[in-house]
C-alpha cells in the first residue's frame, strides 16, 4: 500500500507543479506572483518531479512553440509528424534539452517573460541530482515495496514527467472528443478529467490558451488545477489574470 500511496502522491504532485507552474505559470502567464513564490515553486517543482525534473524555461518556449506551429512540420511534437510515440518524445527531449542549454536560437516572441532561474536549474536539471533522486526512489522500494509486482512500478517515478507529456502530446491528439473547431488535432482525451489535472481537456486549451480554467466548456469538465489555483488567488499567494474577450 505504502508503495501506492508514493506514486499516487508523486504522480499528482509532479503533475499539479507541470499544468501549474511550467504550462499555466511559463507558458501561458494566466497569473502571477511573487518572485519568492516563484523561486520556492521552483524548488516544489524539483521535489515532486525529482528525477525527471523539467526546467521552467526549456518547458515554457517549447510549449509556446508547439502552440504556434500545432501538428504542422515545425511542431516540436505531433502524432501527424512522429511515427511512433517513442520517436516523438525522444526528438521533443533533444529539442528541450537544446532550448534549455540555449544551443538554438529561438525567436524573440517565444522568450518574453519566460521564467529561468540558470543557477538551480543547473543543479536540478544535473546527472547528479536525478540520480540522487533515483537512488531515494529505489532506497524507498527496498524498505516499502512487500510484492515483487511493485518493483514493476519503478521506471514510472523514473519517467513521470515524460510520461505525463506523452499522454497529452500524443493520446490528446489522437483520442477524445471536441468542443471546439481548431487548425489542429487536438481533442479532450477524458471528458472528467481524474487523471490529468484538467490537462486532458486539450482542444479547449487550444482554442482558448489563455484561459487559465482548461474545463468549463460543460457541465462535467472539471478543472482540479484551476480550482486550487482559485484558491491560491484568494489567500494572495498568486493573482490570476482577466481573460481577455
């Protein structure tokens, strides 16, 4: 049990800091907050994705780029584009990693007010720290895990970040159904969205990027991330932006 209660708290923790900080917060500016706030989020980001950690910056630009190139030849991931599944999360991992080293240059509209903070990232985005962090996880294995089942369970706390990505980057533009009429594939992959955090309902993010609530379109689309980001605007932590009409 202690081992599924790990993952569950590892997957919805690493997953709220993903729509939260990296797409809502990076990409999209729908709020925002202090520069405290925004460093300790940084370092929440880093404990609840551990080993995969992905920095705010490379995630930000990336994920701008897709939305402005969506399921044509210059997105950075497309199921119209990319084979299989494997192939499109190993050019997107090339294309983060050369965004976040800055080896490519990137048009300047991709890059205004992107969060970078280059001294942790450094450290948190090193071979060092993701393989202290995969040694903790193994290390909790060992005391915790009562099945050898369990041990199957591994390569997912490994891999969490990529794995989320994977869901939405290739499932959402395959499956699910529309609200909306988009130039592109994208689809809502659940229509309540559990798994996701409010991730899933991706043709409506597409059609309206800036709109912080990703549900809302009906009844049942629930947004778990904007309602906790309601609550977080209410107490002052962040201030969540007017929707433009």
């Amino acid at each position: 049990m202690a081992i599924i209660i790990f993952i569950l708290i590892l997957w919805y923790g690493g997953l709220f800091f993903q729509t939260f900080f990296l797409h809502r917060y990076a990409a999209h500016q729908t709020f925002t907050m202090s520069k405290f706030a925004e460093r300790v989020t940084f370092v929440l980001t880093w404990i609840f994705q551990g080993s995969s950690y992905l920095s705010a910056y490379g995630y930000g630009i990336i994920h701008r780029i897709h939305h402005a190139y969506a399921d044509t030849d210059k997105d950075p991931h497309s199921p119209k584009y990319d084979k299989s599944l494997f192939g499109m999360m190993w050019k997107t991992k090339c294309i983060y990693q050369d965004i976040n080293k800055e080896k490519i240059v990137v048009d300047d509209k991709f890059l205004v007010n992107v969060p970078q903070w280059k001294s942790f990232d450094l450290f948190a985005s090193s071979m060092i720290s993701r393989v202290l962090w995969g040694i903790a996880y193994v290390a909790f294995f060992y005391f915790f895990a009562t099945a050898w089942w369990q041990w199957l369970l591994l390569p997912v706390i490994f891999l969490m970040a990529p794995i989320h990505g994977a869901i939405i980057n290739w499932f959402a533009h395959i499956y699910g159904y529309v609200n909306f009429n988009v130039k592109d594939t994208s689809k809502n992959l659940l229509p309540f969205d559990f798994l996701m955090m409010g991730e899933a309902y991706h043709n409506n993010h597409h059609k309206h990027s800036g709109n912080p609530n990703f549900g809302g379109v009906r009844w049942y689309e629930v947004d778990p991330t904007y309602i906790i980001m309601r609550l977080l605007h209410s107490f002052g932590i962040i201030q969540i932006k007017k929707i433009r009409a």
